[in-house]
C-alpha cells in the first residue's frame, strides 16, 4: 500500500504537499490558518473540476477518451474508462461484423424469412421474402404483416404460435404456392419468424399426380363393375359348366378387390382436393357406430366380442360420411385384422383437450418396426393376409386424412402378441353435447345382433 503510493500516487502526494506548503507560506505572511488552508486549496479543487468537466465532456461528446491522459488519480480513472471504450468498441466491432455476415447468409437463403414483433409488425424481410411474400426490405419495416401478406390462418398460426406448416398461394403471384411456417423465438417465444419456402413445382406435381389417380379410378370403375356384373351371372348362371365356376368366382372376387381400390383412391383423392371440410354438421356418433357396428358384427360372424363405453350425448361438428369412413375403417380394420375370440372395446368420450375415440383389441399386436408406416398409401403389416382379409392398404391413410381435415390426429399404440390401440383426438373446439341422447357404457356384445347401440334421435 505505502510503496503503492509512494510509487504511483507520487503526484497527487506532491500535490497534498504543496497545498500544504501553500497554506503555511500564507499563513506566514499574514492569514489565519482556515484562509490559508482554504486559499491553498483552491487550485486543487479547480483542477478537479476541469478534470471531471473534461471527462464528462469528452464521453457524451467525442464518445473516446485520448491520450496524454492527465497525471495522478484523475489519470488512472481516463485510463481506465479509455480501456473499456477500447473494449467496447472492439466488442461492437466484432458484432456488426457477425451481424453483417449473418445478413449476408440470410439474404442468400432461397426461403423468404421474415421477423415480426409480438404485434406482428415487421422488423425484418430478406430479399426473397420480396418475390415470395411481396414484402419489400426495408420499405416495409414497420409495416402490419396483414396489410401485405393477409391470410386468417396464417394470422391464427402466428398468434398461437403454431409451428405447423401452411400452404399459401400470396396474393401478389398467385401463381406460387408457398409452404409457410411460423417459428416463435426471442423473449418468452413472443418474436415470431416467418419462413417461407416456395413448393410451386411440388404442389403442381402433387396436383398432376392426384388427377392422374381420381381419373384412372374413376375410368376404372364403370369397367369393373360392368366385369364384375357378368362375372358374377355367369359364376351363377347354370350354364356354366362346373369347371368353370371356381375360375369365374375367383375373377369375380377380385374385380370386387380392385373396385375397393379404385373407391378407396377416389375418397383419398377427394379428401386431399381440400384442406377445409364443407359439409360441417353436429355428427351425432353414437348413430354412426350404431351403423358401424352393426357392419362390424356382421363381418366378425360371431368371431369376436365388442365392449363399448360410449358417451351418446358427445357429438362432434364436422363431416358426417367422412367420420363415418374413418370410424367404420378403424373398427373394421381390428374386425379384419385380428384372430378368433379377439375382444374389441370402442371408447367414445370427452377429454380435456376435446374427444377422443378409441378402438382397442388384444389380437396380435403390430411390431414397433410398421407402428411410423402403417398410416402411408398400401403399407401392410402382412400382405398376403391383408389381401386375404379384403384389405386395400389404404384405410389407414384415410383415416389420417379425415383426422387431419377435422384438426385432429390418429394416435396409434401397439404391442406384438399383445393387441393394439388406435386412437382418434379431436380438438375441443369441435366438441358438441347433444340432447335426447341415451349413454351406453361397458356393454359386452358377442354374437352379431346380441346387441347395439341404443337407437337416439338423429
Ligand atoms: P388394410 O386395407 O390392409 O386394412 P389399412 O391401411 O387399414 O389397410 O391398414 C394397414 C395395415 O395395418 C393392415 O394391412 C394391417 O397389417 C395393419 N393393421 C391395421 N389395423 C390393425 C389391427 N387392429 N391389428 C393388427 N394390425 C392392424
């Protein structure tokens, strides 16, 4: 400490001498001890107040600080500030130069990108947001992303800050169709970016290849069911000799098969034609699965037995023949696809996040491996005993399809020899309680016709 300021603080020592001095000089020639010691002081204090007033000036006005730094303790504090602005101005190099280069990178990505505050305004627009979205940088900043890029869905995605993606057509080129998709970062996920990815070339491929298949389905049709027609008379007929019936059967059967098919890819076709559902009405689905069932039991023959807790008065808005496809695929499918003696429980209830409708079976189960394909286009688990069982592979696939148009999902759990779960979740906002409606919960059916749903009031 001494030698600290015997060798560093030698100035401001001297100066303290010197006051010191100072006042006993004047005290000699004349003054009292307080005028001298405050008449000694004066150009101390003086030198501090230039000092701090220079200071000030300097770090408001010319934002750095310069040597020749002064002598003493007011040295050390010039000194010590110059280091940080040095530091600082280091620092912010070092970050304007990050910044730039990541600038640099974003202006070349292909993908439109866009930076909205939590108002939705616009911070930030790369340059391909400009030919994707129309949303011009840096003319727009500040800009509501609605009054130039306006579509209600995207508005909800951003507001719930939904990361799913979402096919636009932008008004300013409508000839483009754009994958956009809502990523929430920055404080508490409020900011929100946009990305933009431009699908034209895949979505009028998809369109080709959609056509193409609701085409040849529907070409086919008329055809089959004229074969099938006649060979169904002549497999009948009794002027058809014996050895020709077992052949013309097995035709028969399957131009039955391949009509399933071209029906099933015509419903596939029709449920990919548009996102939205159109023929919303409240769908009383205890009615349904009464039909459902009924089916069910006829194609079980006895070979299985049905629980059921269904909650009658839980129905649920949206389109009555596509709920009526997915439930029937999905109770047909543990009807199809399970052994003799299987037991199959539908649950129909309310949950908090909305409705939920579950078929269980303890048949034999699907291996881990099939569970992330079974919902794609033909993929069987067995194909020869799907074949044999009727199945056309893309049942599945229209369920996932029916789930996704009603904003829901199929949630599907299985166990190899120990059955399996296929659950369908519905959101809340789709759930309506109906009145007139009886509940039914744990029936046990077996036998086909030993029981069915209550008959309600459609
Ligand atoms: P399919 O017309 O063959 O039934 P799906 O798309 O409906 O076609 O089902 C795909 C495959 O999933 C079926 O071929 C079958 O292997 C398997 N699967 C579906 N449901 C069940 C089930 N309840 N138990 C076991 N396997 C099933």
């Amino acid at each position: 400490m001494t030698r600290w300021l015997i060798q560093t603080r030698g100035f401001e020592l001297a100066l303290g001498v010197s006051v010191l001095l100072g006042a006993l000089v004047l005290y000699l020639v004349g003054l009292d001890w307080a005028q001298a010691l405050l008449l000694a002081l004066l150009p101390y204090v003086g030198r501090n107040l230039w000092l701090m007033t220079r200071l000030a000036y300097w770090i408001h006005c010319h934002y750095r600080l310069v040597p020749p730094f002064p002598l003493g303790f007011w040295g050390d504090i010039y000194r010590t500030i110059g280091q940080y602005q040095q530091r600082n101005r280091k620092e912010r190099k070092r970050q304007l130069r990050f910044q730039r280069r990541f600038r640099e990178a974003a202006n070349s990505v292909p993908d439109a990108l866009v930076v909205l505050n939590k108002n939705q305004i616009i911070e930030w627009a790369n340059p391909a947001a400009m030919t994707l979205m129309g949303i011009h940088w840096p003319q727009d900043q500040g800009r509501q992303l609605s009054e130039l890029f306006n579509h209600p869905q995207l508005t909800d995605s951003i507001n719930a800050g939904d990361a799913s993606s979402l096919e636009i057509a932008p008004e300013h080129d409508q000839s483009l169709m754009l994958a956009v998709q809502v990523a929430p970062f920055g404080e508490r996920k409020k900011q929100r970016l946009l990305i933009g990815r431009d699908i034209t070339k895949v979505y009028h491929l998809n369109l080709i290849r959609r056509d193409f298949i609701a085409n040849a389905s529907h070409e086919l049709r008329t055809p089959l069911t004229v074969i099938s027609g006649f060979l169904e008379t002549l497999s009948e007929s009794s002027l058809t000799p014996q050895s020709h019936r077992r052949p013309l059967q097995l035709m028969h059967k399957n131009t039955q098969r391949m009509r399933s098919i071209t029906d099933d890819l015509l419903t596939l076709s029709r449920l990919e034609l548009d996102h939205q559902v159109v023929d919303l009405t409240t769908v009383a689905i205890a009615d349904e699965l009464q039909l459902i069932l009924a089916d069910a039991q006829a194609v079980s023959a006895g070979r299985h037995q049905f629980e059921l807790d269904i909650d009658s008065t839980l129905g649920l808005l949206g389109s009555q023949h596509e709920l009526h496809s997915a439930l029937s695929n999905l109770l047909l499918n543990a009807v199809k696809h399970t052994p003799i003696g299987t037991t199959i429980s539908v649950t129909w209830a309310q949950q908090a996040q909305g409705a939920i409708f579950i078929i269980t079976d303890n048949g034999l189960g699907i291996a881990a491996k099939h569970l992330p394909r079974l919902t794609e286009r033909f993929y069987r688990v067995d194909k020869a005993r799907s074949r044999e069982s009727g199945g056309t592979g893309l049942g599945l696939a229209i369920v996932k399809h029916v789930l996704s148009r009603h904003q829901g999902y199929l949630a599907i759990s299985s166990e190899e020899g120990a059955g399996s779960s296929f659950a369908c979740h519905f959101p809340t906002r789709l759930v309506r309680r109906l009145t007139n409606q009886r509940g039914v919960s744990g029936s046990v059916l077996s036998a086909p016709g030993a029981g069915s749903l209550p008959a309600s009031s459609r």
